[in-house]
C-alpha cells in the first residue's frame, strides 16, 4: 500500500474582505458581486451566493467593467444554506490592483 501525503498551501495568504466581481469566463457580463476571505498571490477565498463547478475558469475584476483577471475553482463548499466557500486559483499573473492586497504578513 503507498502512503500519500498531502501538502497544504505553500504561500501565505493575508485574512483580508476585497468586494470583487466574478462571473463565467463565457459569460463575463453576467457577474456577482462577492467578498474575498483571504488573498494570496497565487490565489484567494472568497465567499459566494452561487455554486461554481471545480475546474471551472472564472474571470475576476476589482469592479464590473475593470481590468479582469482569470482563476480556475478549486473548490466550492457550502458553508450555509445560500452561501459557499469558493477557492480559486489565479491563472495569469497577478495584477497590480490585485498584488497590492496579496503582501505576505
């Protein structure tokens, strides 16, 4: 039998609320406005009215016509009856808009 080890994350990721749009990379002008739990980097949690299928390429902006960067779902938990833990990591390099809340603690 092989024995799996799993890693957690290796980045740091800074507790902080960012109100950012998300929407379908499909479908970018059907948007939700939803706050971020904590930013990294690499990626971020953000917490979310709707359920998104994990693989799932998503476009994120810091307003509903701004600059948009794109993140795969890595996981999407319910946390309450309407609402969802979303994980997401960032496909393309972080922006300026976006680096300037991801600094390590």
């Amino acid at each position: 039998m092989r024995l799996l080890l799993l890693r957690g994350r290796s980045e740091r990721r800074v507790p902080v609320g960012i109100p950012i749009y998300l929407a379908r990379a499909s479908l970018p002008q059907e948007s939700e406005l939803a706050i971020t739990s904590d930013v990294g980097e690499h990626g971020l949690r953000v917490t979310t009215k709707r359920y998104w299928r994990p693989g799932e390429i998503l476009t994120l902006s810091p307003s509903p016509n701004g600059p948009r960067v794109k993140a795969k779902v890595a996981y999407c938990w319910r946390q309450l009856e309407h609402t969802y833990n979303l994980g997401l990591r960032l496909e393309t390099p972080a922006p300026e808009w976006w680096s300037r809340h991801a600094v390590a603690c």
